[in-house]
C-alpha cells in the first residue's frame, strides 16, 4: 500500500510539472508578456502555483477547480487592453476538471464542475473574439475544456470502482466455495465417525461383553479349549474398538500423525492455569489407577472440561474442583464449582449451548451426563461418566 501511495504522489508531481511547463511556456512564448508589464508576471505567477497545487492531495480537488476557474476569469480583466491574448492555465484547467470528476463526491464534484464551466464562459465572453458572439461555438468551447474531462474523471473512477467490485466478488465467491467444500468433507467425515460407532461398536462391545460372560460362567474345571477360545474372542473385540477408535481418530485429523492434533487430559494443567489467570482458584483431584485412554476419548474429555470451567468463569464462584476418576469398567469426570446466585436447571430442549454440546460430545461415546445445582443451592456440578474396557 505504501508503494502504491508514493507511485500516486510521483503521477500526480509529474503531470503538475507538465501543465506548469506547458502552460507556462505557451503564455511566456505566445502570451502578451511584454506589452501588458507587471499585469502578464502576475498572471504567469499565478498560473504556475494554480498548477502547482495540481500536485496537492486528491481532497483539494475541488478548490483546486475553483481556483483555476478564478484565474480564468482574472486573466481577460487584466489583459483586456492586451492584443495575442492567451489562457495561462490552458491545461491546468483540464487536469482540474477530470480530477474533481474522479476524486470527489458527487456534491462536491458537480459544484467544482460548475465552478469550472461559469470561469471558461466568462473568460471567453470577456476574451472577445468570434467565440464571445457564437453561442454555438462558446457551448463547445465549455463542453470540451470542462465538461469533457470532468465527465472522463467521472467515467474512469466509476469503472474501477466496477472492476474491483467484480474482483471482490469473485474472491468473496472463491472464499465461499472452498469454505463449502470444506464444511462438506468434514461433515461427511464426522457423519461417517458417527455411523461407525454407533452401528459397529455397539455389536463389537456386545461381543466382547458376552464372550466375558461366556467364559466367566464355565465352571472351574471347564475345557480349556473352549476358555481359551472365548478369551481370544474378547481380546479380539477389544483389538477391534481401539482399531475402530483410532479410525474415528483418522476421520476427525486428530491421530498421532496430524500437525494439528486437538489437546487432551494431558493440557489440563494449562487450561486450569487459564482459568487461576482469570481470579478463580481450582484444583484437579486424581482417583483411581490411571489408565491410557482412545484418543477420540481423551479429547472429548478435555473438550467437556473447557466447556464446563468456562461455565464457571462465566457464571461461578470459588472454588473450582475437577476430578478424574479412573474406575474399573467406567471413567468419570467431575466438575464443581460455586454459584454467585442460585441458577435454575434448564430443560433439555431450552439448554445452554454449552451443556447442549457436552451433552452431545457425551452421546456420541455411549456415556452418561448431569449436570445442575447440588442441594446446598451453592454448588453447581458437570458429572460425566464413559464405559472403559476391563484390562
């Protein structure tokens, strides 16, 4: 942007030198500079700073017009007595009018255009001449020394305005379009991760489920074969949940191998020291033997905890307790934290988006929730709690 900036400034000194140099020139070789004395330096002096301003920013346009329409009417009230005489801002005018065309608003603009045109009427009914009695001719003098280039300026500022508005709109419609194409894969991605747990994981789990009962129901003396048959079975089907996790894992871009793997348990500490950062105190308490949980699991845990300490910074009071509890057939996670005031329960159809998405995060994985005020009426706890496998 700043190299375009000073690319504009360098145009804008160039053509301002140009009409200073020409207009200058043509009133110097050609203008009454002798016979009409100090009169002719005045108006040659003020031609060469009306030009000069041609090189001012964009905002002065419009006085800028004004100020060349004065000198059209100045220079034929001192040069009247004068024989040869010649506009000293010939040019100047031209480049004053387009740029109050292309640069101002329409206000603005249309008042510079008159302002131009009134000074080239005067200037040539004062100036004499053939032009002076031809009105015909006087209509197309104005028309192509101030309207003419006004309505260049006008045209030429529209149609960039026109080309970066396609331009925009294409980029807008590229934006949108890869932006759909994206929501669609993930969501496609996310359909498919949903069908396979809940269609494939259920039967693997009741296979698992039922080869244990199988083999914990054979009597102590019971064929060997058949224990050991029954337990390959329930190995398998626990081979075949964390080989269908690690595929959900794959389908959301979250497994080991991607750049961009989602946090879990393992980030509690410093998503616990955000929520001290924001005065409220909390503590993580540990239960159980720790055991290493699907990755799908893990995030969705560290996902139902953030949402959770961020209903607390929100709505709660210290302190903040979150516990983990490692059981033998389930995990739980439990998170209270004090109330400022008491908070009724919300329905289920009417729920806070946040509980709405644990909730949600919840069903996905077959587990349990609750959530609401503790009978103290000072307290408010998250409970959720997911089936483990028995190793």
């Amino acid at each position: 942007m700043r190299d375009i900036s000073g690319s504009l400034t360098r145009q804008s000194v160039l053509v301002a030198l140009v009409c200073l140099v020409a207009d200058a020139g043509m009133f110097v070789l050609r203008g009454p500079l002798p016979e009409a004395g100090w009169r002719a330096w005045v108006l040659l002096l003020a031609g060469i700073v009306v030009n000069a301003a041609l090189a001012g920013p964009a905002r002065y346009a419009g006085w800028v017009s004004l100020a060349h329409a004065l000198l059209l009417v100045a220079a034929p009230l001192l040069l009247c007595d004068c024989r040869g005489y010649i506009l000293v801002n010939n040019s100047g005018v031209l480049i004053a009018g387009y740029r109050s065309g292309a640069w101002l608003r329409t206000v603005p603009a249309v008042l510079a255009l008159a302002a131009v045109l009134a000074g080239l009427s005067v200037s040539e009914l004062l100036g004499g001449g053939r032009t002076a009695t031809d009105w015909r001719l006087l209509a197309i003098g104005v028309a192509v020394s101030g309207l003419l280039p006004w309505l260049v300026g006008r045209y030429t500022t529209a149609r960039r305005a026109y080309i970066a508005d396609l331009v925009l709109a294409a980029e807008h419609r590229r934006q949108n379009e890869a932006d759909a194409i994206r929501r669609a894969v993930a969501e496609e991605r996310s359909t498919i991760a949903r069908d396979l747990h809940d269609v494939i994981s259920h039967h693997v789990s009741a296979i698992g489920v039922h080869a244990g009962a199988a083999r914990l129901g054979l009597p102590a003396d019971g064929e060997g074969a058949v224990r050991r048959s029954l337990g390959a079975v329930e190995s398998a089907s626990r081979a075949a949940m964390a080989d269908l996790r690690r595929l959900l894992d794959l389908l959301h871009a979250t497994g080991p191998e991607s750049p961009d793997r989602q946090p879990g348990l393992g980030n509690l500490d410093d998503l616990l020291d955000t929520v001290r950062a924001a005065g409220l105190p909390a503590r993580v308490i540990v239960r159980g033997e720790q055991r290493e949980l699907p990755d799908s699991l893990d995030i969705a845990l560290y996902r139902i905890a953030q949402e959770a300490l961020t209903n607390a910074l929100r709505h709660g009071a210290a302190p903040v307790e979150l516990e983990l509890d490692h059981r033998r057939t389930e995990f739980v996670l439990t998170v209270t934290n004090g109330l400022r005031e008491p908070r009724p329960v919300p329905a289920s159809s009417h729920a806070h988006h946040g509980l709405s998405g644990i909730r949600q995060r919840v069903t996905l994985f077959g587990g349990q929730v609750e959530y609401g005020q503790l009978p103290d009426g000072r307290h408010w706890r998250v409970r959720v709690s997911f089936p483990t496998e028995v190793t």
